[in-house]
C-alpha cells in the first residue's frame, strides 16, 4: 500500500467516527447545524482538502511506536479535532482575527452568527476534552492525562498563545517561535499522548523534542502558506495578526522550518517503528514519502 493510502485510510477512520457524532442534551437544532458545519462532516472534500486531521493522525502515527492501534484511540482522536476547531471558530471571530473563511467556506461565525458561533465553540471544547479524558482513562493514567491537556490549552498552551499573538509585541524571531508553539501545542499534545497510555509511562526525551519543534515548524509553514492564494488553503488571506514574516524574510522562514523539522526527524530514527510519523511529517511539509 501507498503511503498515501494509509494516510487517507487514517484521515477515513476518524471521519466516519465523527459523523456519528451524538448531540447529548442539545436539543438547539441551529447549534446542532453549526456543530456539523465547523467540523465539515457533510463535507468530505473539504476534509481531504484543507485540513485532513492532521492532528489526530499525529496521534495515530505517534501511536504505532508503542503498539498502540489507531481504533483504540479513536475518541482521543475525535476529542482533539472538536478542540482545534473550536480554537478556529474562536480565532475566526471579528474581536480576534476577523476571517470571513475557513475551510474553504464562510466561517462558523459568518453563517450563523457570533453568538452560536461561540456556543459552537464551547460545545466542541468541552466535549473534545471528555472524549479525550474517557477514552484514555480506558488506557493510561487520567490524571497525568488532565494535566498534559491543562498545559495544552490554558496560559501555557492554545489560550496563553492566541493572547501573545493579538496584544504582544514580539521582539525578535525567538519570541515569535515561543508563540508559534504555544498556539500549536496541540499538536505536541497529539504526538505525546501516547507516552502517557503506556504503563508504566513511555517517556522519551528524542520524542518530546520532535513534538515541541514540529509544533513550531508548522506555524512557521502555516504563515508561508498564508500568502498563498486561499483557493489552496481554504481561509482567508494574511489574516493572523502577527506573523514572523515582519521579521525574517520568507527564504529565512522556510530555511528556520526546515531546520527545525530536519533536526526533529533525526532525533526520533532510531526510535522503532518511527518511520510512518516521520513520513507523515515529510508528507505535510513538502507532500513526499
């Protein structure tokens, strides 16, 4: 099989998950509507793309190197998708980034209204933080869990990094990187998790090192992309408020991506079974295996 084929069955996995999704006591069917919406699960293109869940199959990917199967983890899996896209509807909101797209249509805010866009949000926050909690105290220890997912997400993480990038003034290349990863920790969260399902914990410093540079090389990545037509990216041009690029010229952007995701690979080889993450990472960087 193509390597391409076992990114897509992945990408397949978690859809067909998602669109199962049960709406526990909502009973607001334009909530409900805005929920599907945000998440594109009555949009499969869209899905393959724009933006193909990568962070859920940094999870699977990561997973592999622990004998850990991708159907184990699947709720984890859906839990850290509904929390990026709540960060997105939250981003795309006129007192943040004020984008009118996202994934290649309105964002949630533009069809349906701020109000039920951040109700949207919270839903998916909340409910994205219980698929993750249930599914690996199945697994691993809850509590080690909890905290790893509180670091993800509050000052130290998604909230402490999207406030960085609307009121900070970054001084040099340095601060923007620490702000780049603070806002993709998720991603670190995705390929650590699970280290934490292992009993006793699989803690690996070459992998804890490969999680906090990629976070930070796509940032970078997604900045380039930024100035790309939004045809490929499905979002609104150059609408995060600060970028790297006041700084470093793209040709020195692209050469600090690089180099971060070149030293990270090289960290986690001669870790077994490492090879489909590290091809996942060349696939989403520069599309080769």
């Amino acid at each position: 099989m193509e390597f391409k084929e076992v990114i897509d069955k992945k990408t397949k996995i978690v859809f067909d998950s998602m669109r199962n999704i049960s709406y526990v006591n909502v009973d607001n069917e334009k909530i409900k509507d805005a929920i599907r919406y945000s998440l594109s699960l009555d949009d499969e293109a869209a899905v393959n793309n724009f933006f193909a869940f990568y962070r859920s199959k940094f999870l699977f990917f990561s997973a592999e190197m622990f004998d850990i199967s991708s159907e184990m983890l699947l709720d984890c899996a859906k839990g850290i998708e509904y929390i990026h896209t709540s960060s997105l509807v939250l981003d795309d909101l006129p007192s943040m980034d004020n984008s009118a797209l996202r994934r290649g249509k309105e964002s949630t805010h533009s069809k349906y209204g701020q109000d039920i866009a951040i109700l949207t949000a919270l839903y998916l926050l909340v409910e994205g933080q219980k698929l993750i909690i249930n599914n690996g105290a199945k697994l691993g220890d809850v509590s080690s869990i909890n905290v790893s997912l509180a670091k993800t997400l509050k000052l130290e993480g998604l909230i402490g990094g999207q406030a960085r990038d609307l009121t900070w003034k970054h001084k040099d290349v340095s601060d923007y990187l620490k702000t780049y990863f603070m806002k993709n920790r998720l991603i670190e969260f995705s390929i650590l998790l699970p280290t934490l399902l292992c009993k006793p914990f699989a803690f690996n410093k070459d992998l804890e090192f490969f999680a906090k540079n990629i976070s930070t090389a796509y940032q970078i990545h997604d900045d380039l992309r930024d100035q790309i037509t939004s045809d490929m990216t499905g979002k609104s041009e150059k609408k995060d408020s600060k970028k790297l690029s006041n700084l470093s010229s793209n040709d020195e952007m692209i050469a600090m991506r690089d180099d971060l995701i070149k030293k990270s690979i090289n960290r986690i080889k001669p870790i077994q079974n490492s090879k489909n993450l590290i091809n996942f990472t060349e696939y989403i960087f520069y599309r080769r295996v």
